[in-house]
C-alpha cells in the first residue's frame, strides 16, 4: 500500500505540473488586458504601461511562470490583482465556508434521494416503482442547473414570497436561517447530482442481489429487510463512494451558476469575478488547488475501497 501511495503522490506532482503550466498559458490567451481592468477603459497607453511593467506582465511567460511557481512552492499563493492586493489565500478562506455549507448540504440530498431512489428501483425493478424512479432522477440530467434555479427562485418568490438573505448566515449562527439560505441552492444542484448515484446504485443493487451469499441468506430465513441493508447494502456502498467523493469535490469547484442566481458569494462567484477581471494570481491558484483536491479525492476513494472491501489490494 505504502509503494503504491508513493507512486500515486509522484503522478500526482507531474498531474500539477501539468494543470499549472495549462491554466498559467490559457489565462494569457485569454482576451483582454488586467491593466486596463485595473485602470478603467479611460486610462491612457502610458498610465496602462507603467502598471503592466510593475506588475511584472511585461516579462517573458516562462519568468511569470517561475515566479509563481517558486511563490507556490514557499507557500505564497500570491495577491489579487484586482481585488484590493488581497493575498489570494485570504480571499479564498473568506468565500470558502460559504461554498463548503452549500456542498455539504448538496451531497446530502444527492445521496439520501439517490441511494433511495436507486434501492426502491432495483428492488422493484421493472415495475412502474422502477419506472416511476428512473424518469424522475434522470430527468435532473435533462434540466439544466441554472434554469432549475431560475425556476426555483421565481416559484419561491412569486408564490410564497420567499426573500433569501443577502450576507451568508453561518449554521453556527443561526442553523434555521443558514437552512432556509441555503436549501433551494443545494436542491439545485443536488437533483443533477441525483441521477449519477440513482443510475449506479440500482445497477449495483441488481448485480448483488443475484450473488451467492445473498441466496445462502434467504435461504437462512433471514428476513428481505436484513438481507437487503446488512448484507446487500455494505458491497452496494462501494461504487457509491467513488462517485460521491469525486462529485464533492467537483462541487467545490462547479458551483458557479448556482452561485450566481442565488447571490451566494463563495468560490464560484470568486473564481467567475477572476476571469472576468484576468486575475491571473487568482485563477491559476483556485484552478490549481481544484485540481489538487482532485487527485486528493481519487486516492482517498482508492484506500477507502480497501477498508470497504478486503479482497482489494494495492502493489
């Protein structure tokens, strides 16, 4: 295991060199000029020039790289362009309770809903339960996210004049308020998630209840209800995990529309603020941590399949 975690830490290093050298380039192919978004259209060519030679634009790429790559490696994320000179570090601990509460309560109604959804479908399949589960979870692919929020918010407005609040109520403040912010954001983007866990566990469902210690259980005369969440449900889990771990983290990162029709201000609203501002510093650092947390997320999976199930080894 230990061999096999070192192998993956090494991919992982060349996987991040990678995505920073991708990210550095994009961003300064994008259009645009962070100058200029600095100083506002009206300043003029010189004011614009002095301030692209002080932030260092005017260099070669491959010096703007090192620095950033040598300020990361001495644990210097760097500063905001555009926003304030904050160090980058701070921005993203100030936006990140923010879109952490929203992921967490988004995995929570993907998994409860989906593992239900999946669980009645596989044991009712082919009936109309069966049906009746399958169009409503993949009906959330069908949507997309930020109409389904449109839709939410209109509803909620119009018909029971909902008002969600404008500043972040944390749940250590008041859990009721935090709730009543953030649950339609998470219904949001929860269903979408619905149909990936429903999908895999009525697959996975269907598969184990054929095995043979399912059988030797029924034949014991264990009752369908014990047979299901003791014996049947443990080996279920299992892929389960892997889809869940990897749609948490991409929800850190994918939280974007959601965000911004619920006037939620974490690191969604805080990386799309970046891009539109060619905030360099900031993009490439929030893109390098998201694809960090990745990787991060992929190895945890794989030791936690080991502790799942026994019969998994890694050499």
């Amino acid at each position: 295991m230990k061999q096999y975690i070192a192998r993956r830490l090494l991919l992982a290093i060349v996987t991040l060199i990678g995505v920073s050298l991708l990210i550095f380039l994009i961003m300064r192919a994008i259009p645009g000029d962070v100058a200029v978004s600095i100083l506002g259209e009206g300043a003029n060519e010189q004011t614009v020039a002095e301030l692209r030679e002080h932030l260092g634009l005017n260099d070669p790429w491959y010096m703007q790289y090192g620095r950033w790559v040598k300020d990361m490696m001495g644990g210097d994320m760097g500063r905001s362009l555009f926003l304030a000179n904050k160090p980058v570090s701070l921005l993203m601990a100030e936006h990140f309770p923010v879109t952490l509460n929203l992921s967490v309560y988004t995995m929570a109604i993907a998994v409860i809903l989906g593992v239900t959804l999946g669980m009645l479908s596989g044991l009712f399949h082919d009936t109309w339960i069966d049906y009746a589960c399958r169009v409503f979870s993949v009906t959330g692919l069908s949507i997309p996210v930020f109409w389904l929020g449109l839709m939410i918010l209109l509803t909620m407005v119009r018909l029971f004049a909902w008002t969600p609040e404008l500043v972040w109520v944390s749940p250590f403040e008041s859990f009721w308020r935090n709730l009543q912010q953030m649950f339609w954001p998470a219904v949001t983007l929860g269903y979408f998630q619905v149909a990936f866990i429903a999908r895999m566990t009525r697959s996975s469902i269907l598969e184990v209840l054929v095995e043979e210690y399912i059988r030797t259980a029924r034949a014991k005369g264990l009752r369908e209800q014990i047979v299901v969440l003791k014996h049947a449900l443990r080996n279920v889990v299992i892929p389960i995990v892997t889809i869940g771990s990897l749609q948490f983290v991409a929800l850190l990162g994918g939280v974007v529309v959601t965000e911004q029709v619920f006037n939620l201000k974490g690191w969604g609203a805080l990386l799309v603020s970046g891009v539109i501002n060619h905030d360099y510093p900031l993009v490439q650092t929030m893109i390098f941590i998201f694809a960090g947390l990745v990787i991060l997320a992929n190895l945890f999976t794989d030791i936690l399949y080991g502790w799942l199930d026994p019969r998994i080894r890694y050499q």
